[in-house]
C-alpha cells in the first residue's frame, strides 16, 4: 500500500498516521505507555514483521486489481472501431430527432424501418401478389400482412377480388380503420367496382369501428352506405351480414344502448328503401333471447311491423331449424303460439312438422305424442311419412316383450325336440308417481 506522507516545519516528512508506518509508530506508543518498564527487543521485532507483511501483501493485491482493470479497460477500447464509434453517433443523431415525434410515430417509423419482408412488390406478378397474401392470412402474420397493405396502397397495386375481400374482412376484425380508409381512397382512384359495390367499404369500416367501440358511428357508416349498396346484390348481402353481426353482438353485450339506436337505424331504413331485412334481424335476436324483456321487444316489433310478420311467416321453416339447431326448443314453441295468435296458419302446420321431427329423431315418445294430439285439435296434419313414423315409434315402446338374444351361431335356442325356443324377457318400467 502507498505510503501517505507529510511535510513538517524542519523540512523532514513524517508518516501520516493513517498509513501501516504510522499505525506501527501508534502501537509502539501504546505499547510504550502500557509497559513503561518498557518491553523486549523479541517482541519489537516480532510485531514490525507481522506488519511488514501485511503491508507487503495488501500493496500486491492493490497492484494486481489496478493491472488486471487497466487490462480490460484497453481490451474493451480496443475493439470500439471507427465503424461502430460513426454508427454509434448516427443512432445517437437519429434518437434525438425521433425524440421530438409521438409515441404513435415512432412506432410506424419502426414497423416501416424494418419490416420483416424486405421486398418491392411491383417485382412480383398478380398471382404471386395474391398467394403472398394469402400465406400471410392463413399464418395470422399481422406484421407482413400490414407491410403488404401499405405497399399495395403505395403502389396502387390490389390483389384479386377474393383475395381483396379476404384482406378487407381481416383488416374489419383488426379494427384497422387506417388502412381501410387508404384502401377506400385507392379504390377510388383506380374506379375499382368495389368502391360502388361496397359503397366505399362502408360494411367493413363499420365492423372495425364496430370493433373499436364506435358503436353510433359504425351504424350511422351502415346506414350511409345502405341506399348505394342496394343496387347490387353483393353489396345488399354484405350490407346485411353487417347488420346480422351487430344485432348479434349488442344483444350478447346486453347494450341496452346501442339496442334502441339499431333499432332506430332499422325503422329509418325500413321507412326510407321499405327493406324490412334490418327490422327482422333485431326481431330474431331479440326472440331467441332468454330475458324477458328482449322477448317483450321482439313482440312489439311484430306487432308493429306487418311486413315483419310476412317474413317470419314466409321464413318459417328457416328460422325453427336455425332454433333446432341450436336445440332451442321453447323459442319453436313460442313461435308456433305468435303463428296462431295472428292466425298464420300454414307457417304454424310447418313448424309443428319440423317439431315433430326434431323429437321423432330423439325417439321422444311422449313429445311426439303431444305433438299429434295439436295438430289432430288445431286440424293441421301432419303428413303421411310422419304419421307412419309415430305409429311405429308408439308400437316399439309399447310392446312388453322384447326379444331376447340367441346362441352366437344360430342366434337362437333349441329344445331336445329341435324347434327352435325364443326366448322373452319383460321390459322394465318406471313409473313417475
């Protein structure tokens, strides 16, 4: 260890006393006033080699730290070539230029600075435009599907309709508004059919702001684009695929909300182009809804609307196996009872059929059964396949005997005298009483 030093009066220099000499000098003066008599020369000699080494190995371990520190401090500075020291001045240059952006900014800047594809797609050809995007669907790779969007904006390059139809739906999941409304924009300078078919996208932006939360504004989108998208059959079905996943939607959430504006978007449309198609969608969703109060909606909307009641009457084979499907038997019964109270006679015989079938393939006896007996008092036969259908289901579970199972070779059992001996086994009953 350094010795610390100091400059006295005389000229001479003393140790300091935070240094091992001066802590020697202390002990000797300790010692001095503890034994006066004074000590021995041994124990002198003994205490000054015990510090001498001491001082000796704490002054090489000091030494070989500041070595091995100025070792690596010159091999990490070795290696800092000009290269990195100019790349590293550029991105300190790029940081505090890019520091006066916003978040949303820099992140674009990002995305556009290293995207994972690093290719110009005015290279590829049409076919090779639409399988790249495609390959980017099927795998969900957001990254390289966006960076292909904005090429394809860029360059005013859009892929084949399907494809292009596909891109759009992804992007209304997404809720990717930005993009949609630049592909709107190219559409329009390029008068590609899709901006009058599809009314400037107006379906897909509606569903990603449906996807955002803007609900109000997603139906005010629909009900702007409604009267261009009726002109042409793929425009009116996209249009009402919209509206069926609103409806669809708001009734899932329990909005109560957004439940009153679809409903007035429906009356609006249903008044202005007499397109009952959005009225029925709130009416359906809210008949097939377990709370009572949306059941007491959608009464009120068929007492309102008689076109309404025409479509569901014209639909009812449609709707009892959309219900069925979903075994959703109590919504079948229900509308078999607004069928006959608004005396919809036919629609009423074809529900109760389609009832009945729905039970004979579960082999529910006592269903079919009540079934029969309606349509025997209500006086709407049920047809002629069915009636042979019940009888058959009735006979099969009201026979009390039931053929047992014979030998494995013969399938059945002989006697000593050869005639064959079948063999019955009663069924059991249980009896709910």
């Amino acid at each position: 260890m350094a010795m610390l030093t100091r400059l006295t009066s005389n000229g001479t220099t003393t140790v300091a006393p935070g240094s091992p000499k001066g802590l020697q000098r202390f002990q000797n003066y300790l010692s001095a006033l503890l034994w006066p008599g004074g000590t021995s020369q041994r124990r002198k000699t003994s205490t000054q080699q015990q510090l001498d080494a001491i001082d000796s190995f704490t002054d090489e371990l000091v030494n070989r730290k500041t070595q091995k520190w100025e070792e690596l401090h010159d091999n990490l500075m070795a290696k800092q070539s000009p290269v990195a020291e100019e790349t590293k001045t550029k991105k300190n240059s790029f940081g505090q230029n890019v520091g006066l952006m916003s978040k949303g900014m820099m992140n674009d800047l990002k995305q556009l600075r290293s995207p994972q594809l690093g290719l110009d797609i005015r290279s590829l050809s049409q076919p090779q435009l639409d399988n790249l995007l495609l390959a980017t669907l099927e795998i969900k790779n957001k990254v390289d599907f966006l960076y292909l969007i904005r090429q394809c904006v860029r360059w005013h390059l859009l892929p084949c309709n399907e494809v292009f139809i596909a891109c759009l739906k992804y992007l209304s999941n997404m809720g990717r508004m930005q993009q949609l409304d630049s592909l709107a924009e190219t559409c329009r300078q390029l008068k590609h059919p899709f901006s009058i078919t599809y009314s400037d996208l107006a379906p897909f932006k509606a569903l990603a702001l449906w996807q955002n939360g803007n609900a109000d504004v997603a139906l005010m989108t629909l009900h702007r684009g409604y009267s261009a998208a009726l002109k042409n059959d793929e425009g009116r079905r996209s249009m009402r695929c919209a509206f069926r996943s609103i409806a669809e939607d708001t009734l899932a959430q329990k909005s109560e909300a957004v439940l009153i504006s679809l409903t007035e978007v429906a009356r609006a449309i249903h008044r202005e182009h007499n397109d009952i198609f959005v009225v029925g969608c709130v009416w359906k969703q809210c008949f097939i809804s377990s709370w009572f109060s949306d059941q007491k909606y959608a009464e009120e909307l068929f007492e309102s609307f008689p076109d309404l009641q025409s479509l569901v009457a014209r639909r009812a084979d449609g709707l009892c196996d959309s219900f069925l499907g979903h075994h959703n038997v109590d919504a079948v019964h229900r509308l078999i009872e607004v069928f006959l109270e608004h005396n919809q006679r036919e629609a009423c015989s074809l529900s109760l059929r389609r009832l009945f079938g729905y039970q004979y393939d579960r082999k529910d006896l006592r269903a079919c059964a009540e079934i029969v007996k309606s349509c025997s008092e209500l006086e709407m036969p049920l047809k002629e396949e069915q009636n042979e259908q019940f009888l058959s289901l009735f006979l099969d579970s009201s026979d009390p005997f039931e053929t047992g199972k014979a030998s494995s070779n013969s399938h059945s059992n002989h006697n000593s005298n050869g005639i064959v001996a079948n063999k019955y086994k009663p069924k059991s009953f249980q009896y709910k009483f």
